[in-house]
C-alpha cells in the first residue's frame, strides 16, 4: 500500500462555497493508506504547490491525490510539483471536484458527499499507480506544409527563414491558392497579385524550402517529431529541369475548349497548361483526361514544339517518402456548390454569378480582361444586386451553420470598386446583417455606403426571377421599410459561403487530427492552442481551421510557423508513458490487438519464454512504445487481460468502480 | 404491374378528365390503376397542426389499404398527393401520430408508413421511365411550346414530398419532352397561383394567375399543363384566356394515341 | 398577458416551431406570394408569437391570406417555418366557438359551376372547426 | 469407420504422422472419449461412431507443439474451429494432417433419456454408416428410437456438411439441419425482462463454475483466463445465488463473440446441462442482424465483426428501440 | 403509511468519459453552471475503446444502478476508430444484458463532444431520472457486495 497524500483545494470559494473541504480532509485521513491530508486556498499556486512538495518529502510519500480542479487544467501543474520533490509524476491523481462537483451542485451536504467519492476513488486508483517513465524520441527537423495558398506560403517562409527545411505539398500544378484568383483585396484595396506574387517567388527561391506542386499527400505514419510521408507527385508531363516556360506549347495546343479552373469555368484553357500567367512554378502540366495525344494516341504537337524538348508523355507518378517532425495543415477553402439553391437561379442565368467569379470578371486577366459585362450577352449592366448569406448561417441541411465572415468585407469591395470604375451603375446589396470587425473594416464599409452610394437594404431575397427580356428580377424584402421589392437587375452576385476543402477530411484522418461537423480542423483548445490540432505535431493554418480574411490567415500562418518551430527546435521530445503493455506470459498471440491498434503499434515475435518452468517458444504481442498512442482499444479485444494500459489499467480502473459503488 | 390508385373527391367529380385520361394512358403504357376500395377525401389541405389527427385518418385508410395490398400508391390531384404523402410521413416519422392514429384506426397490425406514395408523373418518370414513354408515343406532340406549371403542393416542402428540385423542377419538362413537344422553362413555374384562397378573394388569385401566365407567355409558352384540378380552375377563372391550361394526362393520352377511347 | 402567453405556448405546440431559431432575415416576407394582402408580415410572424401578442395575430387579415404554398416554410434557412405559425394561429381561431371565417351560409354566392370539390373541402378545413 | 482406421495406420506407418486424434471407447456404450493413438495395437479401442461429438480441434493447440505431424479426425462442423484457430495462429496447419470425417448427427444420450430410454447396456444403430434407427438394449429389456430424436440440438441447425479444412475426406456427410438456429433466442426475446431474467436466473444458479465449458470450448483458448489471474479482480466464485455466474457467462461468451464457431460443446459438456450456447448464439444473431451475417472459422478474412466496423454501424441505443 | 419517511432513491451511477471529448464535455458542463444530479460519478479513461464489459458488469455487481458510457462522436474519435469499436462492444453488451433481463434502461452510450456541455448536462439528467425511475438495481448486484 502506498503512502498516500491528499491536498484539497478551495480554489478560493469556487470549491469552498459547496464543498465542505475540511469535511473531505477529514475523510480522507480515514482511508487506508492516507498519511497526510490537508487543504489550502490554491492548491495550484507556489505555496499550494510547496505544501505538497514538503508533504512528499516529510512523510515520505508514494502517492498523491490532489482533489482539485479537473485535471485538463492542472494534472501538470501537480505533476511537475511531485516530481520536483522526488515523487514520480505518475504517481500523481486528481479528484476532479470542482469542474464535476463544486460547480454544478448546490446543495453543500450533497457536493460534499460527492467529493468524499470522487476523493476515494483517486485514492483507490493511485493505490495501484506505478511510477512510469516518460521514453524519448528524437525530431526529425524538418516541416511538411500542406496547401500551398498564402496560408501555407507564409508558414514555409516562416520556417524557413528560423532555418529549418520544410516542404510545400499542393495539389494543382502552382502555388498561390485562392488569393491568387482575387482582384483586390479589402480593405486597402491592394492588387492581389501585386502582393502574394512576391511572396511565391520568395517561397519558390528560398534554398530551405521545397515546392512539390501537383503533388498529394498519400500516407502518414508515425508522431509528433518523427512522421513519415509518401508524398504522390503526380507525372506532370513536362519535364520540369527542362522546361523554359516559354508558353508555346499552350499556344498551339489544339484541344482548347476544358474549361479553367482558375477562371471558375469561365474561360477555357488548353489541355497543356499553367493555371495563371503568374504560376509558381512555371511548368505546364497534361491534363491527361483531356489531352488528345492521351486520350486517342494521335497529336504530339506539344512535343513537336517544345525546343527544350521538356514535354515526356511516359512520365510517371512519383511516390516520396520523407520524414518530417511537425506537420502543418494549410488546405484552404472552396465556395459551397449552389444546386441547393435553385430559387436564386444561379444554374437557370448565366448572370447569376457567385462573388468569386465576380473576383475574375473583375480581374484584367479574368475572362473579360477585367470588363465588367454580362456572361449571357456582353452587355455592360445598368443593375446589380448582389445577396448575402447564401448558404451561410443556416439551420436548415442546404448550407452551413456558420457565418462565412468575409463576404460582408468583400461585397462591400466589390461595390466600391463598381461605383468607383463604372460610377452609371447602381449597385444595391440585400443584407441579413453586415458584420465588420476587423481594423478599418466599418469605416470601409461606411464609404462604401457614404461616398459611393452603395444601396443596402436589410433583407433577404426569396426569388430571383428571370425575365423573358434577360433581366432578372430580384424578389426581396425590405424589412426597415417593411416592403417586399421588385427589383430589375441585370447582374446578381451571390456570396456564397465558404466551406473546407473537401480533400480536408482525407488528410485529417490520415494525419489522426480531428475535424469537426462542418469539416474544418479542430484547434486543441479554441482559445489557448488555436493553432495545434490536439494530436501532437499537426499545426492549423488558414480556412482549415476556420473562415478568414488574409490579415488573419496570415497572422495564423506566422502562429502555425512558431509552434512548428518551437517543435523544431528541440532535439527529444518525452513520450506519453501511458501505453499498452503486454504480459508476455499471458499472450495467446492471436493478432486480434493489432486488428484494433489505429497506429499499428503492436507486432509479435516468436519469443523464448519461461512459464513457471515451462519453457517454450511463443508468438508474443509486443507494443511499441514510441507508437502506441494509449487508447486502449486492445485492451478490451484481450480476452486474456495480456494486454494492459499503463496508467489506466484494469485494476486501477476497477478500483476506482469499485469505490464509486462502494 | 398493379398500382393501388386514389383518385380524390375532385377527380369522380370536376376532374373527371385528368382520371379518365390516366386511366387510358396507363393502360396503354402497360400499368393498371387499381382503385382503393372505400378511399374517403383527403380533405383537400394538410392539417399543419401536429396535434391535427381525425383529419389525417382518411389518409391513412387508403395507404393502409395499399399495404396490405402491398401495392404503391398512386395520386394524380396536387393536393391528394400532398396530403397523403405528408400524412404518409408523419405515420412514418412522428411517433406521436403515429401511435394517436393507430389508435383510433384499430387496425390488425399497425400502420407505420410502410406505403411508397407515388404521383403518376412518377410512375412514368421512376417506374415507366421517359425513355420508353418517348418509344410509346404515336402521336408526337411536335412544334407545341409547353409550360409546366407546378404550383406549390407537387413541390413543397422539397424534403417530405422529394418529388423534384423545388426550386428547379424539371420532371413535367421531361414530360414533355417525352411526348414529343419542347418544354417552355419559366421561372413562375413553382409559384402558388393562390387556388386555396380563389373561393374568398379572387382579386389576389387572379393576380398570382396573371403573373404566372405572363410569365409563361413572355417565354413562348402556348399552352399550359398542370396536375392540379384546382390550379387548373384558378387559372382558368381568374387567369388570361389567351393562354389554355390542359391536365398533363389529356396531352399524354393524345400522344399516345388513346385520347378518343 | 397571461393569456397571450398560454395562447403562443399553443401556437408553438401546434405548429412545432421553434421562433426563437429565427435570425430575422426577411426570407419568408421576401418569397410570399401574397405579401401585399398581409397586414402582419410573414417575418413579424415570428416576433409576434415571441411577444407573445397572440390578440394581434388572430385578428389579423393575414391569417386568411396566408396561401399555403410553403414558399416560407421551403427557403426559410433557419428552419423556422412561419407558415406553420399563421396555420396554427388559424387552427387557434377556428378551434374556437364563433371563429369560423366561412359561414355555409355565404357558399352558394361563391361558387360557380367548375368550382372544384377541393376548394369547399379545404376551405371548409381551412376556416371552420 | 474401417476406412478410417485403415487409412490412419497406413499414414502412422508410412511416417506422414507421428500420431492420431480420434477417440475411444469410454466405459459406457455411449461415452467416447478424445484420444492420441500412436501404434497400431492402440486401435483395437478406436471409435468413431454417433457418440463422438466431441470437437477435436482444439488439441490441436497442444498438439501443434508436439514433434512431427498429427493426424486429427474433424468433422464438418469442427473444421471451423479449426480455421478459427488457424486464424488465431493457435494451431499450425503444418502440423496438422486433418482427415475430414463424415457425419449424419451427432447423438445426445440426454436426449435419449429423455425418451425414457435408460440403463443402456449397447446400442445399434449409432455407426457412421448405421441405420435411421438406434436399437438399445437396455435393463429393462430393447428400445427403440429413431436417430433424428436422439440427435444433439446443434445438429439440428447444423451449419452443413461441407468441411472447412481437411487434407482428405472419408465418409459421406449428411444434412441434418431441420430446424430454425435462431428459434430458441427467438423464444427468450419474445418472453418479457421478468421472464427473461427468472429463466436466467433459473439456469445460471445451477452453474458450479466446473469450468468444463470453458476447457471445452476452441475459442476460450487462452493460455491462461483472466478469470484466474489477477489482471481483474475476477477470480473468484462463491456458491451463492448472485450475479457472479452470469458475470461468468456473459464475459465468457464476450470475450467469444465474433469468434465461436457455435459448436455447440458448451453446453453438450455442461454437468448441469445449461443451454449455455444460447449467450453465443444471442451474439452470432446480434452479429448477423447488425453487422452482416459472418460465420467464425468459414473464411481466411483476417478480421471478426469485433475487430472491424462501419462508419454508420447501429447505435447502441438500438437495444432499447428494438424492445 | 407514512408518506414522509420514505428516503429518496439515490442511484449509483456511473459514467466513464473519454478524455478527449467527453471529460471535457463533462468540464464545460461544469465551467457553464449546467447542473445534474450529483448521483452521476465520473471515470476518465483515455477512450471510450478502453472501457472493458468487466467494468461495466463489475460496477453492477458492486451495487451501480446505471452505467453510462460517453465518447466523441462517431467520426470524431481523437484515436481516429476507437469509438466505432466501443459501439459495436457496447451494442453486444447491451443487447445481451437485456436478453438476460436486466432492464435496458440502465446502461447507456452517449456521445458527447468537448462543446456540449448542454448535452452532457442533459444526457445526465435524462439518464438519471430514467435510472430513479427505473429503481434500485436487484438484477445484477452481487449480494455478497451489499454493505
């Protein structure tokens, strides 16, 4: 039996105003192997902390209950204490009697009573405790970025520059992402381009960082500091040591009409193609599904052009494989797909257009040189109206719960920027609310409305309805005048939400990192670790992780980088020793554990063993440590109880059934 | 193949065409509209009250009926249709119901929503199929500019009924296409034309109707069709009279040839 | 008050909805085919049960106005449903004694030869006990 | 069953096996028991008739450690465990010379004495070629039943007559399969909680924690059970009427679930004759019925239905709703 | 007959939460003031994959009246796949325990993420409630464990 110390907090009264802790001391000094049992104010300052400290040494403690906030908050705190007492930090429980006690019971007879249990089982199980051992693994100093959008450029260049190689993986054939196909951005009203080229071309150049576009992740193994990637870089066509990227082969390219990506399908782009004027890198890629030579054998104009003779139709997919310590989740966003939302006849009307491909039309690279027309006739509108909230903030299963939060600030660019070049076309915006925080955003929003003559009108529209004439007539209401209005438009513009890219849930589940209901990466704590996923060594950057403008995409890029690098930084991390463990002479070697092991940590090995004298070779389960991750799902496959968790084991766990029920 | 068939008050009635030319359609596409033995009205509206049962009984009569015959049940009224697929649902869905109805039904077994409710544009679009409706027809429509019109009931709400897109239907349209003739899209098509109220308020019902017209006009529609009896009075009474409205069955007989049995 | 508060209790037991779901949006009163009729609009709906001015809402013109068609219960992104609010507020009036908004008495002026069955059918279960 | 002992001597002579498991005669006409049978004049006691139901397939544990290959007699229904086993990497095929016997039923002396049919002296009928009628002599002079009605229950829902495993196959097999697996479980679900539980109650009380099913049984394999070793605190048993056996049980056909073949030895071994197969055959229904219809010991797929999953796999809320 | 003296039933109830969501859940129920009955008494375990039938069976047998499992939800697992087999061990479980006669009420899996605390204080409340009217468990507890 241990010798058995028991702290119990006030937490100032959070504890003390319901739980009678005095009351709790004195019942746990009545347990069997309880030596020592005090309370103090705050368990967790340095004065608490030395309380327990100086009880360790005194009375020579084995163990340690401290009852307590819940162990979420400050099992390190205490744990960190004993062990700078000479106490094994595993050898350390917590009652969790505020979080489950103090604070949702009022009753002081009742909450108290409860703490008497809750303090009982610590005991109970710290009675079986063994002092473990944190093992050590080594880091491997060197980042994976996944997505090469301004997130991901930010957090490799970050990286990068506190010098540690990292590598950019990105599924299309260049960098830039999303802020690549923007006009401008708010609230400045920068060229878009005129400020994240540079950056790909400081990421492109930088001797520690490795750009693997048109490249996919494959497969993760592995933890924190220590994670193995197959990395698919898929045969591009070209070969990028020769190619000069003078654009010819694009030029005589015959098969011209697959439309482009990068305009949102409003233009046409060849089979043979970069994705922007602008590409990092500036390689084309064969789109096989559409190339002619690919799909009937015929063609090989490309190659007939190529001086560099770069163009290789026998490439082949290549599979990397590298080790990487920190791991970080860039994949961006997509705006929802629409078909939910026929009433705006955004499928029925070609001038129905989402904002995104407003951002091309806009552009002077876009697919009308930066004109602002018609998609149906090329006629310069008189009208537009452009709708809110579609697809966002709903309740219903058509769109997503949340808000998108950067349609408000964009919709109110985009009319600025229509007064403002094209001052004979009114522009009316139909919000629900129009959400502007963010340094100079209302002021933005404000000019919008003051200096340009923006219309905004409170309210929905319900219909948007095409005229047999070509004008849509939008269906809206007024809710401040409380009116329903007929508006004639010539263009509508839908902000439609944003959503993560759906690739998103693949990588989340190869990597172990959680995703929540709406796809977006979950942060370990949404207010103190915002930028880690709870599973070691996976960072969030970007839309991954929730909807953002770029100021805070960047700013969480740089955060991102800083944990990476705080990672990589360190040459041993301490390992969890709460693993599973098994009991060589109890293992039947069946293989039903490794079924279950999410991170097949456990192997066997025909192994010599002793059985009380029997001597014989066995097929052993063996766990690795380094991999096992603690859950204990092969615990309950064992139908012979070999295996076991350190830390959570079945008699602790009993013992502490066992005392509840007492 | 058999179907259990609710024809509804309106079409024994008012609406004998829309019957009687399903009746024939059916016969020559191959299917049989075999008629509930004692169906009672549907009552015309689907009580929204979810504490509303008496009113949801005659629904479940017929779909029982259909179970035990282990038919699908098919309606060719708008508003039957809504009623009894709505009905249908709540039987399948709502404990509550469920539990009030049976009691009150005090039948052998339970009804539980075991029955597939079926319009008869969805026989021919799920169940006939398009494609071999186009091979049946004798008597292509060609050269007639066609507007569907919906209304409100076939389509709302999109979830429970799960007929179409109820902001971008397009099964009348394929209906059309099937028998020969070229569908006019016009973006009125599933808005209500205020039928319910055209017994009290005429001024508000011929509003809707004239919109709904004018729309289909302004995008080349000569004719309209409809599955709705009640649809098909309102525009007929208080719409413009330039622009006729046929039940989809009269010109589906006609195609087929069967319009004269 | 304390009736109206009992009657929007009701009202929100008989239709099912919940008002307080509603982010004021407009998209019903944006989509309703007979929003011009109303003197309460579909939006206010919500904020009348809310209010619990239930007095209001009975005697509104736009319990009989409201169509039926589902437009606001469809496009409504909060699943918020103000037409099964006006139908419920409609059952409350016609549940009572004297409530009825149709008398057998004024049918026969109303119809004319193709009127079809339906439309007495529902209107008889639209406005009366 | 000349056949059969003709063809393990020529293998035991020819040096293929070092040894043969089959059974012999016990002391009673209808009590064979298992047995190794290594030389020739052994065989003069080896029986394979009607009465040899018991499962050989898990001597093949011990067996497998043993030198040289062991000729094991496996009827059709134990070639799953067999498999099972091998699975399992409890057995080792390469040890293994499986001969696959044929079988028309296995026969239940319970079930015999059930019929009224007691103080047997011998029995004709029982052979493996025998008749559709068992013949007994008896203290009380002859009596007669047919095979069906003695058969053992398991043999009424026999999984077929197909072997899972064998090296060569001796012996014609026979479908006996006349009844519906299920009905018995069938019969408990219907009952109501109280029912249920005073049946329970009723059967598990006469549990003396003998451990024969358990030793019995090829899936309760482990080296050693964690109901004796103090990885839990679950080693012990008092004889009182309390929830301790079914404790026992339950965690039994548990740690069993997804891998019993439902060979129905359980309850065919138990003193107290407990349908104990009914916990498995609950579990193999549950199985069936929620995760697609698997039979333990039929296939090589590594994985049992509690070692995989589906992503929209029932809820555990199921059990309440179903009622 | 005395209306008055008759005590209150207190279930046992035992709840074990994954420490990932549903400890947590459990937290946030507490740092947001959403109370439950204190008869409800928490075990963390690091998944609701470690959660053996022996402790469930054992936690009757000591004299619990309902046990209730809580894990993330299905999709969400922190060990990616530990909560798909817990419900497929937890489902058998149940399903037997019910095929012996114990009353299905008392043992319940709910999963609970680290932002519901609303629903692990409700789901407590439920469960409760179910279990005291359900009454003292007789079924499964070990009358050599009464004290």
């Amino acid at each position: 039996m241990q010798r058995i110390g028991v702290f119990v907090c006030h937490c100032g009264t959070n504890i003390a105003a319901t739980v009678d802790v005095k009351k709790v001391v004195e019942m746990a000094l009545a347990e069997p192997g309880v030596v020592h049992a005090e309370d103090y104010q705050y368990m967790c300052s340095e004065v608490g902390q030395e309380k327990i400290q100086n009880a360790i040494r005194e009375k020579n403690l084995g163990g340690v209950v401290v009852c307590s906030c819940s162990p979420r908050m400050h099992e390190t705190t205490f744990r960190n204490a004993a062990q700078k007492a000479g106490l094994n930090p595993y050898m350390v429980e917590i009652a969790n009697i505020r979080e489950h006690c103090s604070w949702i019971h009022k009753d002081v007879k009742e909450a108290t009573e409860k703490a008497v249990i809750l303090m009982r089982a610590a005991v109970a199980k710290v009675n079986l405790n063994t002092p473990l051992k944190a093992g050590e693994s080594r880091v491997t100093k060197r980042a994976l970025v996944i997505g090469g959008g301004i997130a991901g450029i930010q957090t490799a260049l970050d990286i990068a520059e506190a010098g540690y190689p990292v590598d950019i993986v990105e599924k299309t054939p260049s960098i830039g992402g999303r802020m690549s196909q923007l006009d401008k951005t708010f609230p400045t009203l920068d060229c878009s381009s005129c400020i994240l080229t540079p950056k790909m071309v400081d990421a492109s150049a930088h001797p520690n960082i490795t750009l693997y576009t048109y490249s996919e992740v494959e497969k993760v193994s592995g933890f924190v500091g220590d994670f193995t990637v197959d990395i698919r870089k898929k045969a591009r066509s070209v070969d990028m040591s020769k190619c000069t990227g003078c654009g010819v082969c694009q030029e005589k390219c015959p098969s011209k009409k697959i439309p482009s990506e990068f305009n949102r399908g409003l233009s046409n782009r060849t089979a043979i193609y970069t994705p922007f004027a602008q590409a990092i890198p500036n390689v084309p890629v064969i789109d096989r599904e559409n190339c002619i030579k690919f799909k009937t054998g015929k063609c090989g104009v490309c190659s007939k052009v190529c001086q560099a003779g770069a163009i290789d139709y026998n490439q082949k997919d290549e599979i990397i494989t590298e080790k990487y310590g920190a791991i970080v989740v860039a994949t961006g966003f997509d705006m929802i797909k629409l078909d939910k939302y026929d009433e705006y006849a955004y499928s029925q009307s070609k001038d129905v257009i989402t904002s995104l491909e407003l951002e091309r039309i806009m552009n002077a690279a876009g697919p009308t040189s930066g004109h602002l027309e018609r998609l149906s006739d090329g006629k310069a509108p008189k009208e537009i109206v452009f709708i809110q909230c579609v697809g966002s903030r709903c309740a219903d299963d058509r769109g997503k719960s949340y808000c998108s939060k950067i349609c408000c600030m964009y919709t109110a660019k985009h009319a600025m920027l229509i007064r403002d070049k094209y001052p004979d076309v009114n522009v009316t915006v139909f919000y629900i609310d129009v959400r502007t925080p963010g340094k100079n955003f209302d002021e933005f929003y404000r000019r919008a409305v003051e200096e340009y003559g923006v219309n905004y009108i409170k309210g929905q529209v319900g219909k948007v309805i095409p005229q047999p004439n070509g004008k849509l007539l939008v269906q809206g209401a007024d809710l401040i005048d409380n009116k329903q209005i007929l508006k004639e438009a010539d263009m509508v513009v839908l902000a439609a939400a944003i959503e993560p890219n759906p690739d998103v849930r693949k990588i989340a589940t190869m990597l172990t990192a959680s995703i929540d209901t709406n796809n977006f990466l979950t942060e370990a704590h949404a207010k103190l670790r915002p930028v880690e996923s709870p599973t070691a060594g996976i960072f969030l950057s970007g839309v991954c992780q929730g909807p953002k403008d770029i100021p805070e995409t960047v700013s969480q890029a740089g955060a991102a980088a800083v944990k990476a690098i705080g990672l990589l930084a360190k040459d041993k991390l301490l390992t969890n020793p709460c693993t599973a463990h098994s009991d060589e002479l109890l293992s039947n070697g069946c293989s039903q554990c490794a079924h279950v092991c999410p991170y097949g940590a456990i192997t066997y090995e025909e192994r010599q063993v002793n059985d009380h004298g029997i001597r014989e070779v066995r097929r052993i389960a063996v766990v690795n440590d380094a991999l096992c991750q603690g859950c204990g799902a092969c615990t309950v496959t064992c139908p012979s109880g070999a295996m076991d968790l350190q830390g959570f084991s079945n008699r602790q766990i009993q013992a502490e059934v066992d005392a509840i029920c007492l | 193949m058999k179907y259990s068939y609710y024809p509804g008050c309106t079409l024994k009635n008012k609406a004998q065409d829309l019957d009687h030319y399903a009746r024939v359609s059916a016969q020559a596409l191959g299917f049989e509209l075999e008629e509930i033995s004692e169906w009672q009205c549907c009552g015309g509206v689907y009580p929204l009250g979810t504490d509303e049962i008496a009113t949801k009984l005659s629904s479940v009569r017929a779909l029982n009926e259909a179970k035990e015959k282990g038919q699908e049940l098919v309606t060719l009224c708008s508003a039957c249709h809504h009623v009894i697929k709505r009905v249908n649902d709540d039987m399948k869905h709502v404990a509550d119901i469920r539990t009030k109805a049976n009691n009150y039904m005090q039948l052998d077994e339970p009804y539980a929503g075991e029955t597939n409710v079926l319009h008869f544009l969805e026989v021919l679009r799920d169940r006939v199929g398009f494609d071999v409706l186009k091979e049946k027809v004798t008597n292509p429509l060609t050269g007639k500019k066609i507007g569907a019109y919906y209304g409100c009931l076939l389509l709302r709400p999109g979830k429970v009924m799960a007929f179409d897109n109820p902001e971008n239907p397009k099964i009348m349209e394929d209906f059309i296409r099937a028998i020969g003739a070229e569908p006019v899209i016009y973006p009125y098509r599933n808005e209500c034309c205020g039928g319910y109220i055209s017994l009290k308020d005429n001024e508000l019902a011929a509003g809707m109707c004239r919109k709904i017209e004018d729309s289909a006009a302004g995008f080349g529609a000569d004719m309209l069709i409809t599955a709705c009896p009640l649809c098909m009075y309102n525009l007929n009474k208080n719409g413009n009279e330039a622009l006729p409205v046929y039940y989809f069955t009269e010109l589906l007989a006609e195609a087929l040839g069967v319009k004269g049995v | 008050m304390a009736t109206g508060n009992k009657q929007a209790e009701l009202i929100k037991e008989i239709s099912g909805v919940n008002p307080l779901k509603c982010m004021k949006c407009g998209k019903c009163s944006a989509s309703c085919p007979s929003y011009n009729e109303m003197d309460i609009k579909p939006h206010q709906f919500v904020s009348y049960v809310v209010n619990e001015d239930i007095e209001s809402l009975v005697n509104s013109k736009s319990l009989w106005k409201c169509l039926s068609c589902f437009a606001c219960v469809e496009r409504c992104p909060r699943d918020v449903k103000p037409g099964k609010l006006i139908d419920a507020a409609r059952q409350l009036v016609v549940r009572e004694r004297g409530g009825d908004y149709l008398s057998p008495n004024e049918i026969p002026e109303l119809l004319d030869p193709d009127t079809p069955q339906q439309l007495l059918v529902s209107a008889f279960r639209r406005y009366r006990r | 069953m000349q056949e059969l002992i003709n063809r393990a001597k020529e293998l035991l002579a020819d040096g293929t096996v070092a040894r043969v498991l089959g059974w012999k005669a016990g002391d009673l006409p209808f009590n064979p028991e298992p047995a190794y049978f290594e030389k020739e004049e052994d065989f003069a006691d080896f029986v394979y008739d009607g009465f040899c139901g018991a499962n050989l397939s898990k001597y093949m544990i011990e067996a497998s450690k043993l030198e040289g290959k062991t000729l094991v007699c496996l009827k059709p229904c134990d070639t799953y465990s067999f498999r099972q086993l091998m699975k399992e990497h409890r057995v080792n095929r390469e040890k293994a010379y499986i001969i696959g016997v044929g079988c028309r039923g296995k026969l239940d002396v319970n079930k015999i004495r059930d019929l009224g049919i007691k103080g047997i002296e011998s029995v004709q009928g029982a052979e493996i070629e025998g008749s559709d009628t068992l013949t007994f002599q008896t203290l009380y002079g002859e009596k007669t039943c047919s095979y069906a009605d003695a058969m053992l229950e398991r043999c009424h829902v026999c999984k077929g007559k197909e072997h899972m495993i064998y090296d060569e196959l001796i012996g014609e097999s026979r479908e006996t399969k006349d009844a519906d697996r299920f009905a018995e479980v069938e019969k408990i679900e219907a009952m109501s909680p109280e029912e249920r539980f005073a049946y329970f109650q009723k059967e598990l009380s006469k549990c003396i924690r003998c451990n024969a099913c358990r030793n019995v049984c090829p899936a309760c394999s482990c080296r050693k059970c964690v109901f004796d070793s103090n990885k839990f605190d679950s080693a012990q048993k008092a004889n009182v009427n309390s929830f301790e056996e079914k404790m026992f049980h339950i965690i039994r056909a548990f740690h069993v679930a997804g891998r019993c073949t439902d060979c129905g030895e359980c309850s065919r071994v138990c003193p107290q004759g407990i349908p104990l197969h009914l916990f498995n055959r609950k579990f193999i229904k549950d199985i069936d019925e929620l995760y697609g219809e698997y039979q333990a010991g039929a296939d090589d797929e590594e994985r049992g239905p509690l070692t995989s999953y589906t992503v929209d796999d029932a809820e555990p809320g199921i059990v309440a709703e179903r009622g | 007959m005395s209306i008055e003296a008759k005590e209150e039933f207190r279930p046992k109830i035992v709840a074990f939460c994954c420490n990932w969501c549903s400890y947590a859940g459990a937290d946030l129920a507490g740092s947001s003031r959403l109370a439950y009955p204190a008869d409800v008494k928490i075990i963390r375990v690091p998944c609701s994959c470690r959660v053996n039938p022996m402790f469930i069976l054992r936690a009757f047998e000591r004299g619990a009246d309902g046990v209730i499992l809580c894990g993330c939800h299905p999709g969400d697992c922190h060990y990616t796949s530990g909560n798909y087999y817990a419900r497929r061990r937890m489902t058998l479980l149940f399903s037997m325990l019910d095929f012996i006669g114990v009353e299905n009420g008392r043992t319940r899996v709910e999963w609970v993420s680290a932002a519901e605390g609303v629903k692990f204080s409700t789901t407590m409340r439920e469960f409760v409630d179910k279990i005291r009217s359900l009454g003292k468990n007789v079924r499964l507890e070990d009358l050599r464990c009464r004290n």
